[in-house]
C-alpha cells in the first residue's frame, strides 16, 4: 500500500509538471495563479491506521499548500493556520469576482503577496456517513499553532491535542481538567467561525 501511494504521488508530480509546461509554452506563466495542493493527507500506517479516518490527525489535515503566480513571493514560507476552505475566496479576490453567497473563507491573497496578516485559527469540516465507520459523525475541527480540537456535535465526544508538547497526537486532552481553558477557547472558535452556517446539508451519494 506504501509503494503504491508514492507511485500515485509520482504520477501527480510528473502530471503537474507538464501543467507548467504547458503554461510556460502558450506564454501563460506569468499571468496564472497555479496552486497545488490536496483535499487531505494519507494516514500511511501512523497511529496504526491507512487511508482516511474520522479523527484528523496531522497526517490528514496539515497538507501541502504551494502557489505561485502574480505578486505571490517567491521562497517564503507562511506559517500561519490556514485552510483549504480558504481558496474559494482566494480566487474571487484575483479573479476580480463577487461571491453568490457569503463564504466560510478568507483570501489567502495578503499572506501570499507577503502582508502581515495574522491568523488565529484554521476550520475543517467532516459529516460522515455511517457506511464509513458505522456510525454518523458530525465532526468540527479547529487548528491553532499550539493545539487542535476536534468536536463530534452529536455525542458531545471530541479529541484535544496540545501540538507544542504533544506533536505526534498520542495524548487526548480533551476531558483533561487542565485542559480546560483551552478547550472553551477552541469551542468558541469553532461556534464563531466565519460565512454562512447551513442548519440542514444534502444528504450524500454513496461513502462519504
């Protein structure tokens, strides 16, 4: 399962490659915003486990995010808490466009031309479905620098990891009383985040 995972790995790499070939050959390098970056990482036997999983472990969430492109710095690394969910408002920002509804998202496009623009937090988000694991989960995942809380809605269950201390997550602190503090912060984080909260989703087509 290893060797065939880094062989997709190897296929995607060579693939993009010839995107930015493709770019630099039609004169559309400069002009293009290219982002490279995954919907989630690969467990690959850490805590035991392979593919996906409910808890999102480092593993799965803190992927890979490159860009480059017009006013985008080159050899600069951001390290703030960033999200996925992030991009949808990053290309309306360089595309010039107005959003239809109001987004759960803020554009990356000051961190990536090099502005002090701090950030406090990073959201995921993971309904899944029973036919995952045999149960439903309504799952909330809030990232800090230092830690990381994930809330299941429905049971009131949840995983608190303290990074700085802990950064290979095999500590739950989540009913730790010292913990406490941390834990309502992270909560009100996750209930203040941003853009419009949809009160009922679709319900999904297959393994989800």
């Amino acid at each position: 399962m290893t060797a065939n995972y880094y062989g997709m790995i190897s296929l995607i790499d060579h693939s993009v490659g010839r995107m930015l070939e493709a770019l630099e050959q039609f004169g559309l390098a400069r002009d293009t915003l290219v982002v490279y970056t995954t919907d989630h990482g690969e467990l690959l036997g850490n805590h035991g486990l392979y593919l996906k999983h409910p808890i999102p472990y480092e593993d799965l969430l803190r992927i890979g995010m490159v860009v480059r492109g017009p006013g985008v710095g080159a050899d600069r690394v951001v390290r703030e808490p960033v999200s996925t969910l992030d991009l949808a408002a990053t290309f309306h920002d360089y595309s010039g466009t107005v959003p239809l509804r109001t987004l759960q998202s803020r554009s990356l496009r000051p961190l990536l031309e090099g502005a002090d623009a701090a950030r406090d937090v990073a959201y995921s988000e993971w309904h899944v479905h029973a036919s995952r694991c045999g149960v439903a989960l309504k799952l909330r995942t809030v990232r800090t620098k230092t830690h990381k809380c994930t809330f299941e809605l429905e049971s009131g269950a949840g995983e608190l990891y303290d990074l700085k201390n802990d950064p290979e997550e095999m500590t739950n602190r989540f009913e730790d009383p010292a913990y406490a503090s941390v834990r309502r912060e992270l909560h009100d984080m996750m209930r203040a985040r941003p853009g419009e909260v949809l009160q009922s989703l679709a319900e999904p087509v297959g393994m989800a």
